[in-house]
C-alpha cells in the first residue's frame, strides 16, 4: 500500500468569535504565548470555539477526497490548516510533497500591472520557478483566453478575464498535492468545462485531491470518498453517494430539526416488488412510506419530495391529495402506510427522496430521512429529466452518400469525444 | 538552542525556496512604482534632495554649523542613507496588513513582504546615489579605498532595518496603531541621528543616551569612508554590528515563530 500523501490526524482549531483584542491586557499575553512555540494553548477561553473538532482523513496519491458541508462547518478551515496558513491547536497535518493549492486564483494579482507581469507574479507566489513559467507561459495564456490582452494592465480585465488567468496559472502547477477551493465558479460553462477536464486529468496523473465544494455534481464527478462536516465535526467519511445522502439528510436537517424523522420510513421498490436504491432512467418505482401517528392532528396527508443532490434544487413536490387519495384519520397509537407509483423519468444523477406527514392545519408534523436514489442513463450528455430521447439519422441526397462510417472512423470518433 | 538552531535553518530554506518570489515580488513593487507615477524612480532621488536644500538653508544662513566637509554634501549623505532605513521600514510596517488577501489565501514565508520592502528602497538608494556622485563632482570631493568599507556598512544598516522591519510589520498585523506610532517614531529617531546635523552637538545627558542609537556610527561610517577617506571609528561601529545583528536574529525568530497566528489577524 503506498503511503498516504495527506494525512490529518485527530485536528483541532479553535477560533475566537469575539473581537480579536479588546485591550492591550489580552494583546501582550497572546503575542508573548504566540512566541513560546511548542506549548500550545488548546483549551478553549472566552468566546472560542471548535472550528475543527477532533477531524482526521488520509488521502493517496492517485486518490480524490471531497470535503462537502453546509456554511460553516469548517470546509475552508480544513483547507487553510492544510496549507499551513493557520495551524492546528491540536493533532497533526501533514502533507508530503510539492503541494498546489487553487485557493482564490487571482490573489497574487496587482491591477497596474499587465497580464504578463502578473502571470510570473502569481506563478511565483504558487511556488512556480521563473524558468518553469516561461516554458508554459504560451499554454497557460492559451488556457485563459486572454492572449490579445496579456500586455493590458488587468485592472481593465472583466472580472471572468481575471479569474480565468488566475485558474491558468494554478492549473500548470505541477504538484504531488492539489488542494481546490470552490473555485469553478468562475468564468462562463465552457471555461468551467475546461476546469473540469483539467481537475479530472489531474486525478487521473497519480496526485492526491482534496476539494472543498457546495457543487454536488462537480464532487461526485471527481472524488472516490468525501468527508462530510458540520459544525468543524465529522458527519461522515464515506465513498460519494453515500456521504452525499449523509448530506442531503443534514440539509433537511436544518430545516426540519425539531421533526422526529424516525417515526416515517421510506422504502423504494422495483416492479418486482424488491428494494431498490438504483433505477434506469424512466423504470417504474414504487416508494413505500410507513408512518406512526405524529403527535399533533388528527388528518394526515403526506408529501413526496424528490431533491436533485448534485445541485441541491427540489426537483418534485406533490402530496398524496394532489395524488388523488384523501386525508386520513388515525387514531392515537395507530399508524399509516402511503404507497407512491411514479415513473423515475429523472435525469442522470443522485437524488433523495422523502415523504413528510402533513396534518390538517398544513403543518409538517413529521419527516423521513431522504432515501438515495441513483438514476442511470447512458444517452444525454446533460440532463435534468429523462425525455427518452430516441434519434435516427441519415443523408437526403446523394444516394452515394448514405453510408455507416467504417470501423476506424468510428474508433477515431470515439477517441475524440473522449479527450 | 536546538530548537532555534532548526528554525535558524527552516527558515533559511524556506528563503531560498521562496528566493524567485522574492525577486518577483520586488520587481512588483518597482513595476507598480514605475507605472502610478510621473516621476518613478525620480521619487527616490528628490526626497532627499528637497530635503538638503532645505536644511542647507537652515544649517548654513539661519544656525551656522561648521561641518569637515561642506554642508549640501554631509546633508545629503546622512539624508540618502537614513531615507533607505525610514522608507525601507514604512513600507514594511503595512507590509503585511496591506496584503492581507494574500497572507489569509495562499502560504510562502511571510517575511518576504518585509524583505521585498527593503530591496526596493534599496534599488531606491542607488538612484539616489547618483546625485550623491553628482554632488562629490561638484565639491571636488575625491573618495579613496575605503570606499570598500561602503559594502560592509550597508549590510549592518540592512540588517538593523530588516530586523526592525520584521517586528513593526508583525506588531502592525496584530495592533494597527503601530503603523501611526511608528510614524512619530521615524521623526524622532531622524533628529536623534547624525542625519542632518552631528547628534554630538546635543551633548549632557540626552546626548549619552543618544550615544546609543545605532544608526549614528552606521551614517558617520559613510561620511568617513565616502567623504572622508577615513575608516570608521571601530568601537561604536562593532556596537552598532553587534545590536544590528542581534536586533535581526531574534526579529526573525520572533517573526517565524508567530508566522502561522498571521492568517487570524490579516
């Protein structure tokens, strides 16, 4: 097994929610503590709290680890201790390797000065030796679009210019260790598509990844595990789907924390009645939901919700009324059941599927935990719902011309599309 | 002492590894200067210029001073060199607070900012040194050898304000109040050194204390062996070496060592 290229042992980083200093009494102890270097301080004090707590993950080269989590659970944080700009209070990180870290691109950037200027500044600052970005100086302008430009001051760059020659230069890095934040956010799709090649390639060339995203898709697409944190804690470190179903369910979480969501259970069945967490597009499902009696109301109806998890967006909504079958009275101790049959005409991707009970004030007396739902479908490029596509295509005019391409155009296509 | 004799040298090669951002980041600086405004490296030489005029009045028809060599000449050198250390050091003061995005995004040693502050007033002072010549010319004044002593005095001043520079830009980072004190400190330190008159003139008690300022032996160094063709007087000097170095090694260390707390301040 080859050594790990990350590994975060056990950290803790406090952060202080007051003001930094009140006063010079609490200013000269912490500078004089600051100095005395190896004993450090790890209790909390005051307002501080854990914005790391007790965090550990390894991550081989070769290998691409997800950190995903609500605002402020501690993503950047992690990041940030990573590459040593702030220190753990306790446990260790350590990372071997020339590290890259695509942290705020154009951070490095000086307005008054030209493109140029800039890029040796930038590559310089990433740790890039002068005679290194000479050589890719061409290819890292080609990436950004901005050849035309490159003697402008980028002070008259449009914000995307800027961000993208920024990504340029930290994507010809040549690192043991990438480390990304949030950064595909820029620039326009097709520059974003750029991104994610070059990300992807970079998994594929043997380094170790850690990248921190809201991006769903953007995290399945590239990482084999992902960590999931809330609150600087470890909610899960878990292979993709399933630490993004560990997600979803702290998503709804925030929303629906008071609602005892173990008291209705959601089940989804195959045609043949078998359970099933993975469907083809467009294959009928049947979502079985069990319910105890919430404890306030006397009719209840419930809702099906379907949560695309890759961008986060409500992709169904309806409630069992909607559907056609009228409330229920249940008495105390008793217990519902609510079958659902649709049709999974949803798009490639992962999705959680819940039912709340509803009761007849139209409040939510009780949620279920989103099931994970896979769906699978070869034929788009990009979909959001399943159109079951079919196509047919052949030439007008000459008759000569209506013939299949021969077997190395087609591996030539074949390559093509894949690179 | 083995743990400061492994800071010593983490930070010696984090310097060398981080040597062509250095280099980039003071061709930053110059490039920035160049291009914001008219006159460019012309700053560097007018300052102290505007300067020596002015004192000449004042030293030469207002309060006569007797001075060895003639007065634009002693002016202008204690103003050149003192102006490397003053500016050196306000630009490192906001050295780090002023690149705060960078110090919170994106690791490399943070005394790079700080050093880069003091290569470009460095790249200031040879500018400036040109006029130095011009005024020599005019005076008929001829250096001799010990103008190879030069080279030495300029790596005790760099030393002093590189160790200087590293406290005041990390004191600034964790209390912004420094930057303004500091400023008053820089006024009063000129009028403490030999920079525009000798600081022997002041003479009792306060002109004991004054004794102690290591900048004094550091620009009389330069007067003797560029104007003079003197060597320096060794006592005060090998004082002034040893605080500079003194004052450098544990600026660094400190620095170093409250480095990773920047990130929390910027």
């Amino acid at each position: 097994m080859e050594q790990p290229a990350i590994v975060f042992d056990r950290v803790w980083k406090k952060f202080n929610r007051a003001q930094r200093f009140n006063s010079l009494r609490d200013l000269v102890p912490a500078m004089v503590s600051g100095l005395v270097r190896r004993r450090r301080d790890d209790e909390l004090h005051g307002k501080e709290f854990w914005a790391l707590h007790d965090v550990s993950f390894e991550v081989r080269p070769g290998e691409a680890l997800g950190i995903i989590g609500p605002n402020g659970a501690g993503k950047s944080t992690a990041l940030k201790v990573l590459t040593r700009i702030l220190r753990a209070d306790r446990g260790a990180s350590k990372v071997r390797g020339r590290v890259g870290a695509l942290v705020e691109i154009a951070a490095g950037f000086h307005p008054d000065l030209t493109g140029r200027e800039n890029v040796f500044m930038q590559g310089a600052i990433m740790g890039m030796r002068r005679a290194e970005i000479l050589r890719k100086f061409d290819e890292i302008v080609d990436f950004a679009g901005v050849a035309e430009f490159i003697d402008t001051p980028v002070k008259r760059y449009s914000n995307g210019m800027n961000a993208r020659l920024g990504f340029a230069v930290a994507a010809h890095l040549d690192p043991d260790v990438l480390l990304i934040d949030e950064v595909l956010s820029v620039g326009d799709l097709q520059f974003q598509e750029k991104c994610y090649e070059r990300m992807k390639r970079f998994a594929r060339s043997g380094i170790a990844i850690v990248f921190v995203s809201h991006n769903l898709s953007a995290i399945s697409m590239l990482c084999d595990r992902v960590l999931v944190l809330r609150q600087g804690r470890v909610e899960a470190l878990a292979p993709t789907h399933n630490a993004i179903t560990v997600y979803a369910t702290l998503v709804q979480d925030a929303k629906v924390a008071e609602l005892s969501r173990h008291e209705v259970i959601v089940r989804m069945l195959d045609a043949h009645g078998a359970r099933v967490s993975e469907v083809e597009a467009g294959a009928p499902i049947t979502v079985r939901v069990t319910a105890t009696r919430p404890p306030t109301g006397k009719f209840f109806h419930a809702e099906l919700r379907v949560l695309h998890l890759e961008s986060g967006t409500s992709v169904y909504r309806s409630t069992s009324r909607a559907a056609g079958a009228e409330p229920l009275m249940l008495q105390p101790g008793g217990a519902m059941e609510i079958v659902w049959s649709l049709t999974a005409n949803l798009g490639r991707g992962h999705y959680g599927v819940s039912c709340a009970i509803v009761n007849e004030h139209a409040q939510w007396v009780a949620v279920s935990a989103p099931a994970l739902l896979t769906v699978n479908e070869r034929r788009s490029e990009q979909a959001v719902v399943h159109l079951d596509a079919r196509c047919v295509v052949r030439a007008l005019q000459p008759e000569s011309a209506m013939r299949t391409c021969t077997e190395d155009e087609q591996s030539h296509l074949t390559r093509r599309a894949l690179t | 002492m083995r743990a400061v004799t492994r800071d010593f040298q983490e930070m010696l090669s984090e310097q060398w590894e981080y040597r062509e951002l250095l280099y980039q980041m003071t061709v930053r600086d110059l490039l920035v200067r160049y291009k914001q405004t008219i006159m460019g490296f012309g700053w560097a030489v007018f300052m102290p210029l505007v300067n020596t005029v002015l004192f000449s009045v004042i030293f030469t028809r207002v309060a006569r001073l007797d001075t060895d060599v003639p007065y634009p000449l002693f002016a202008y050198t204690g103003l050149l060199f003192w102006n490397f250390f003053a500016s050196s050091l306000r630009f490192a003061v906001i050295s780090l607070s002023g690149n705060a995005n960078l110090v919170t995004k994106i690791y490399f040693p943070r005394e790079i900012f700080p050093f880069s502050a003091i290569l470009v007033c460095l790249v200031d002072l040879a500018v400036g040194a040109t006029i130095l010549i011009a005024l020599m010319i005019y005076y008929h004044v001829r250096p001799g050898p010990t103008l190879l002593v030069v080279p030495l005095l300029l790596l005790i001043q760099t030393l002093f304000t590189a160790g200087v520079g590293l406290l005041i830009a990390m004191a600034n980072l964790f209390l912004r109040d420094i930057k303004y004190v500091f400023e008053m400190v820089l006024m009063i330190w000129m009028f403490a050194t030999s920079v525009v008159y000798p600081v022997e003139l002041v003479g009792g008690k306060l002109g004991t204390i004054l004794t102690m300022n290591p900048m004094t032996p550091i620009l009389d160094g330069y007067r003797a062996t560029i104007l003079r063709g003197e060597l320096p007087a060794f006592g005060p000097l090998a004082i002034a070496a040893a605080l500079a170095i003194v004052t450098m090694l544990v600026g660094w260390l400190v620095f170093h060592r409250a480095e990773y707390q920047f990130a929390e301040y910027a």
